[in-house]
C-alpha cells in the first residue's frame, strides 16, 4: 500500500524491530531468572501495535510518551538494543536515565521520548501538555500517549482528553487495551468494554483496531496524525491486543487467567502471524527470515555482553539530574 507510505521495504524492517523486541524481551527473563537483573515489564504480545503505530508518526521529530510496557516502541522509534540493554542493568551509561530510574522508566530528549513516570495515567496530561506547547510553536509535532486499559479508569486519563479536545491539540491519545490491569480484566474495571467508545464524551474520533496486525495498526495512526497535523485536535485509539506473559516477571499470572486462554491469544502471535504474512506476499523470503533471525541473535548477544561489561554509576552523581540537568 504504497499511498499509505507504507513501502514493502518499510514492513521488512517494521518485521526485523518487532522480531528484535521479542529476541531481547526473551534475554531479559533470562537474565531476570538468573538473579543478574532485575524486574522485567514486557511488551511480548503487544510488538505489532507499537511498532506498527511507530512507523506511522514522524520518528525523532514527534513525541511520544510511552509506559512501561512499550519497549518495541522505543526500539521503532531508535533506541538501540546496546542502550535497553544499558538501561536494564541501570548503568551509567544508560541514555533513559543514567542508571537512576527503575526498568522501563523509558525517555530520551535526543529521540524526542518524554521520560515515564512512574504513577499510572499521569503520561495522558503530559502528552496534552506537549501537544499544547506545539501548538503555540506551530512546529508541526504530534505527541502521542501510550497507556494500558487500567490507566483509563484513572482521572487524569479524562483530563486529559477533555483538555485536548477543549483546545483542539494535536494529540493521539493510544490505548494498548490487552484486558487486564495487572490482575483486574477489563470487565471488572468497566462497564463499557471497549475504551474507544469512550471518545464520544469528548466529542473526538474514537478508533478501535485490531492490535495484533501492524499495517492496520499504521493506517489508523497515520490517518489519526494527519488528522492532528491539520488542526483537527485528537484522537483516542484502542489497538485490542494481548499480553503472553505475567505483567511483569514478579507476578504469578495463573492466578487469574487460565493456560487455555493464554494459548488461545499466541495462535494469533503477531511476530509470528506478520512473518508468514509477508511470506505469503513475496515482501520476505525464508532467506530473509533467516538472514534476520541470526543479525538480531548476534544484536541481542552484543547488548548483553556490552552493558554487563559497562560502568556502574558513580555514587558521586547520585544527585545529578535531581534538581536541574538533562540527560541528551
């Protein structure tokens, strides 16, 4: 789909990021489970709605503001392999946060990735707040939000979005809906079971999409971008996805999700489904896949390798960056 700007070349290399992600994803519950790091925040299950999302928007020039789970994210939007890896083993040279933020806590001023906060939903009224100062500047960006289904039953979620479309911002709103807030599903948060429906309060486009699929993922962004880009104000989407995974590694899932329905979602594994679709239509061939396979093993054993080698922090620095600094 050329018109779209979403280029065959461009859907090879969406594959490779996502296939990236769930290499490193796999090494870092390794490394958990070895006692040599700590807590892991996955986004395995959730590659093909970050990724896809990602390749839609300016990459470097808008901005986004992730949450913990959105490792492929950043991964798309530039983040090397060497510098998660850097910021999972909290060394120095860790570009997120010198080493000082727990796990996932993801930002880069270079990249234009607003550092995450740590209290859930706070991301939405930071992205509003982006999307404001663009506005004034007339620079053309589009800040976009990241957040789970459990940040929509927070208030600063509906703040935000009714701050937005008051001022018409150029703002995409992005729900990673994969039905749980940690342990609470969805039904149990929430009446109303799809998210996007809650657009219409605010009187702005809400989009539901199937997650599990990065192309549709990306046209509904681009077109949600454009919209933001033309003085349109913002647009709530809900990718529906899922999480293969506890919600994080110190979490015992079993408690309440059962194994049947944890393989029902992986028959519908976005790495693998996106892989034999681009097979399917000639854009990859098994050599390609190959050819990938063994790159990203030697990317994910170089990260490794580099950052448990790199230098701790120096305790001297424990109050930079407090009070004033940035990190580049």
């Amino acid at each position: 789909m050329p018109e779209s700007g979403l280029t065959p070349e461009l859907m090879k290399e969406m594959y490779y990021v996502m296939a990236l992600s769930r290499a490193l994803d796999d090494r870092l519950w390794v490394l958990n489970r070895q006692g040599r790091a700590p807590t892991v925040y996955s986004s395995n299950g959730h590659e093909a709605t970050q990724v896809g999302s990602a390749f839609a928007l300016r990459r470097g020039e808008d901005w986004i503001v992730p949450y913990y789970r959105d490792m492929a994210l950043v991964l798309a939007w530039g983040m090397t392999a060497r510098e998660v890896m850097l910021h999972f083993f909290a060394k120095a040279e860790d570009p997120n946060s010198g080493g000082r933020q727990m796990m996932a806590h993801w930002g880069s001023g270079r990249l234009h990735v607003l550092s995450t906060g740590a209290v859930v939903a706070t991301q939405d009224a930071h992205a509003a707040g982006l999307a404001l100062a663009s506005k004034i500047l007339k620079d053309g960006r589009v800040s976009v939000c990241y957040f789970g289904d459990g940040s929509t039953s927070q208030g600063e979620f509906h703040e935000a979005l009714n701050f937005a479309a008051v001022h018409k911002l150029p703002v995409i709103f992005f729900n990673e809906n994969n039905g749980y807030a940690i342990s609470v599903p969805l039904s149990k948060q929430t009446v109303v079971q799809d998210i996007s429906a809650r657009a219409a309060a605010y009187g702005i486009p809400g989009i539901m999409v199937d997650g599990s699929d990065p192309v549709k993922v990306y046209e509904v962004t681009k077109a949600a971008a454009d919209r933001a880009r033309r003085g349109e104000g913002p647009t709530l989407i809900e990718a529906k996805t899922y999480r293969f995974v506890p919600h994080s590694s110190e979490d015992d899932d079993r408690a309440y999700r059962s194994r049947e329905e944890v393989q029902e979602h992986k028959k519908h594994d976005p790495v693998i489904t996106f892989a034999e679709r681009l097979l399917k239509d000639k854009i990859l061939t098994e050599a390609d896949k190959k050819a990938m396979a063994a790159k990203i093993k030697q990317v994910v054993d170089d990260a490794t390798t580099y950052a448990d080698k790199a230098a701790l922090p120096d305790p001297s620095t424990l109050g930079q960056y407090v009070y004033g600094g940035a990190l580049a």
